[in-house]
C-alpha cells in the first residue's frame, strides 16, 4: 500500500509552507497561466530570459500542496539552465511522477526525486506536473492558459 | 461478501413498520453489495454521495432481470416480448409519477440526466418564449449544469442570465430575488438543495413569488430527490429535473417531469423514432407527450432500474430517511466543526445532506488524498459550482455528502481522518 509519508516528504511540505521565488516577476518575457480544473489549482509562471538561458523565474497563485511545491522546486532548479536543459529535466521528472524510471535512475534528478512518491497516486500527477507544463507553454509563447484536461 | 439482506417483494404497511421506528442502517447497509468491501485496506467509508449513490441489489437486479427475460425494443413490436418491454418501461414511468405526485403519468419524460432536462427545458420552451432583451433568473448557488444551458439559450438569443445572490451562509437573499424577477424574466431555474452548500431552496416561497408574476419555475431536484419528499403539485412547480444514479438508481437514466400544458405546447426536442405521429417527407406529425420528447430508443432497463431505486427508497420511507440523514448531517457538523482550523463552507439554517469544509494551510486535494489513504472518499474541488466557490473566496472545498448508508461511526472515521491531516501538515 502506497505511504502518506512517500507523498507527502518532509521537503515538500516544507516547500509548500514556503515557496521559493513565490513572486510575480515584473521583467519577465515570457509567461503563461495554468489551471487545473480537478482540484482549482491554478498559477502563473513568469520567465525572464537572457539568450537562450532562464536567467529569472518566479510564480504566482494557489494550489495543493504537491503543485505548490512542485512549482516552488521546479524554479529553484531552473535557474540558470538552458531550454534544452529544462525540457531534458521535465522529461526526466515526468518519467518519475508516472513511475516511468526505476528507483536506481532518480539520482539525475537531484533535489526533485522527492516527488518519486507521487508515482504511488495517479490521482495526483497532474499536481506535480502543472508547473512544468505552465512553464513550457511560457517559452513556447502560448496565450491560452493551460488546463491539464 | 454476499450477505445481502433481500426485503420481502411485497411490502404492506405493516412489514414497514417491522422495519422499526428507529432506522436500521446495519440492515440497509446489507442491501448494498458496494459496501461489502474493504478500501486500501481500511472499511470502506463512501462519503461521496453527492456525486453518486451506490445501487441496492434490488436495483442491479432489476436490471438484470430485465435483460435475461424482458429486453424488447418498445412501442412499436407487436410480440411478446416487446409487449413486456413497454409494459416493464411504462410502469417505470407511473412509478415516478407517485413518486414526485404528478398530476398525469404523461408529464414524466425520461432523459438520460438532470442535465439533460435542464437542457431540454432550455432548448424547447426556453427558445420560444425567450427573446432579445428577455431574461433569466438563476441564483448564485447554481450547479454548472443549471448555468451554462441558460448561458448558451441567452447567448442563442441576446438574452440576459441575473442572478439571485445569496449571503455569507449560502442562504437565497429572498429581497434580492425578487427584486430581480422583472417584466423580462421569462423564466426563473433553481436548485431545490444546493450540491456544494446543502442549502434547501425556500422553494414554495419562490414558486409564489414568481407565479405571482406568471413566470414558470425549472427545478434542479437532482440532490433533493434522494433525499426529500418531493410533491410538484404541492409545490406547484413548472418543471422539476432529477437523475436516476444520485437516487440509488442507475446512470444514464433521468427524469423531467413538466407541467402538462406546457409539455403540450413546447416544440419537440430531439427527432427520431418514436416522438413522431407520422412522417412524410413533406410533413412530420409529432407524437402526443411525452413521447413527442422521447426519440430514439429510450434507456429502458435504466427505466426499470430507477423504478427499483424508488420502489426502494419508498420501502425504507423518504421521510424517514429525511430525518436519518438530517442527524447524520447535525451529528457531523458539530464533530467535525469542533476541529481546530477546520471552517465549514454553507451553513444555511435550511440544509440536507452535504457537508463542504476548508482546512487552515492545507488544501482541499491533500485533504481528499490523506483521507482516501483511510479509505475514506469524499469529493474535493468545485464541485461543478465554480461561481459558489468564488462567492465565499476559496478555490475549492472538501465535501462530504452522506447517503441513507451511511452511519455515525462513519462519520466518526471522517473525523479522525481530518485529525490525521491536521497530523501530516503540523
């Protein structure tokens, strides 16, 4: 049987109390809604790029606790990382939170393997993965808000 | 498992008073094959009545049954079966008919939903009589499905949707309604008891009101009819919708019931078989109601199955299953408002059945998760009620709704499940 404690990790809990970067972003150039219609979930990511780099990012709004602190490590370890790293890096994770890697491949993820728990609760991947997703409809430029319906 | 309790076939008045005056949850909870079984290896606790009910083995009998020995196309095979069918679906209607008081058997349409019958009332008698600069009066505690097929008629036809607010317990501001019933409104569409707030519409206050100005009233019964005894011509009513799976029936079966004249004088809905008189390529005579709103080949073992459903509801009493549920819902608003942080989302003096609640610091989905670890399940979210969430600043609510299963010690896990994520998120 899935543990409460595999979801809900001390550092995520943490994370959800208090979210880094938890601010509206005034000199972004990029951003994007999400809305997850299930739960009411619903933030905005802002992006602020230097070249092909995520020189600043930041988000706003309401939601679970795993998507709050989903968001919350998703900015922190994006920093600084270029597109490509942060698609290969939603990849990875994705890979993670559907139960699509094996416990052995989490350590390329650093920091967000916490959220390897989620994979226990089909339910609630979409918690977990709605940051990412806000995220890259901001760099793909997308004006409509994304739903994860 | 299967130590399902059969209730005699025929039940007079005096097997109804052996069931006791006291209501004998143990003995219906063993009616309910669903509730035999264990959840992430807790007892089962469905708390999520609101969204469905569960079926009684009458009723997935019923269904069965109707299928091993009845099944026939209806209205239209001149053998043996098909006339078993018809009779099998027409006696379905009759029992709705009593069972909402209807005037005429006639007056009970069968539809796949609540939904649909709102739809349908919108579709048919909206689009005659609603007109540009026409309106429509809903209240803020509508049901999406009670919102957006009037959204859709006043867009159609340049009409305005108002809407009759409610204040900070999820009570109808009654002033404020009827203020807003102006010489536009056309049609008045409400909620007899509210899917996220549990609040009872004070309908019998409305239906005067609004007849008083000659506008017809659409209820949404889908909520109420599970749970209170409900008279359309005592309540005087135009129209009233309910769907079959919230009543212990099954899904895809619902029921409009509609005043017969104006059944009579609304165009069709949908065409097809079975709502035509005759057809000719220049000219279709409809079929007399409420075949005129029935086309196609109906959901007839969903017909048989919902008149098992009320057959049973009428054998346990809906009075007295009012008032069983009524003490659940006293019983777990005070346990479960007595939890620290813990802030109750409608609190009308008027309420049945539903019980919607916020945590301080904790969101209503990890609420719903480290519950259902528990085995306990309730529903979080909107609840289809976006604009009632808005009204009282939350994005959300857990609700808990309670069925004529349910018991106190149920309500007791639930408790604790809610001290078990005070727990998790100290």
């Amino acid at each position: 049987m899935a543990d409460l404690r595999d979801l809900y990790q001390e550092v995520i809990l943490e994370h959800s109390k208090a979210p880094r970067n938890f601010r509206e972003l005034r000199s972004a150039d990029h951003k994007a809604e999400g809305y997850n219609p299930l739960c009411g979930d619903r933030f905005t990511v802002y992006v602020q790029m230097q070249g092909d780099s995520i020189q600043d990012i930041g988000f706003q709004g309401s939601g679970c606790a795993i998507s709050k602190a989903s968001a919350s490590m998703m900015t922190q370890s994006l920093k600084g990382k270029t597109r490509s790293e942060a698609d290969e890096l939603f990849s990875r994770f994705h890979k993670v939170v559907t139960g699509q890697i094996a416990n052995g491949n989490k350590a390329e993820l650093g920091k967000l393997a916490v959220f390897s728990g989620v994979s226990e609760f089909p339910t609630r991947v979409k918690c977990a993965t709605l940051a990412w997703h806000t995220l890259q409809a901001a760099l793909e430029g997308k004006q409509d808000a994304v739903s994860t319906e | 498992m299967s130590t399902v309790a059969k209730l005699p076939k025929n039940v007079t008045d005096t097997n109804v008073r052996e069931f006791g005056s006291s209501f004998d949850v143990e003995r219906v909870r063993a009616d309910f094959p669903i509730l035999q079984q264990k959840a992430r290896g807790h007892k089962l606790v469905y708390l999520d009545n609101a969204a469905t009910s569960q079926k009684p083995k009458a009723v997935i009998d019923a269904i069965v049954r109707y299928y091993e020995r009845d099944n026939a196309n209806i209205h239209r095979g001149v053998h043996y079966l098909s006339e078993r069918a018809t009779e099998e679906y027409e006696t379905a209607r009759k029992v709705v008919q009593s069972f909402l008081n209807a005037e005429h058997a006639s007056e009970i349409i069968f539809v796949r939903s609540a939904t649909e019958a709102i739809n349908l009332v919108a579709q048919t008698y909206g689009r005659v009589h609603v007109g540009p600069g026409d309106e429509v009066l809903i209240t803020a505690m509508e049901h999406h499905s009670n919102i957006v097929p009037w959204q859709l008629l006043c867009d159609e036809k340049s009409a305005k949707l108002r809407i009759a607010p409610i204040n900070d317990k999820g009570e109808l501001l009654l002033d404020e309604f009827e203020k807003l019933l102006g010489p536009r409104t056309k049609i008045v569409s409400l909620g007899h008891v509210s899917n996220a707030l549990g609040t009872i519409a004070p309908l019998a206050k409305i239906i005067d009101i609004a007849h008083a100005k000659n506008i017809p009233v659409v209820v949404d019964g889908a909520q109420a009819a599970p749970r209170l005894p409900v008279d359309v011509q005592e309540l005087d009513c135009d129209f009233y919708a309910f769907s079959g799976h919230k009543a212990y029936g099954p899904t895809g079966i619902g029921v409009l019931y509609g005043k017969l004249a104006l059944l009579e004088e609304m165009p069709p809905y949908q065409g097809g078989g079975d709502m035509i008189s005759s057809v000719t390529f220049e000219k279709t005579i409809y079929n007399k109601v409420p075949h005129k709103f029935e086309a196609g080949t109906p959901d007839m073992s969903g017909a048989v199955g919902l008149r098992a459903a009320i057959e049973y509801l009428n054998r346990l009493g809906i009075e007295r299953i009012s008032k069983y549920e009524h003490d659940l819902l006293i019983y777990a608003t005070e346990t479960v408002s007595e939890i620290p942080g813990v802030r109750l989302i409608g609190t009308a003096k008027e309420k049945a059945g539903v019980l919607s609640f916020v945590m301080e610091g904790v969101h209503p989905h990890d609420v719903g998760t480290i519950l259902d670890q528990e085995g306990i399940a309730i529903r979080t979210g909107h609840h289809c009620a976006q604009p009632v969430m808005e009204r009282f600043g939350v994005d959300a609510t857990a609700r808990a709704s309670f069925g004529l299963y349910n018991t106190k010690e149920e309500i007791d896990a639930l408790v604790r499940g809610i001290q078990k994520v005070r727990e998790v998120f100290a």
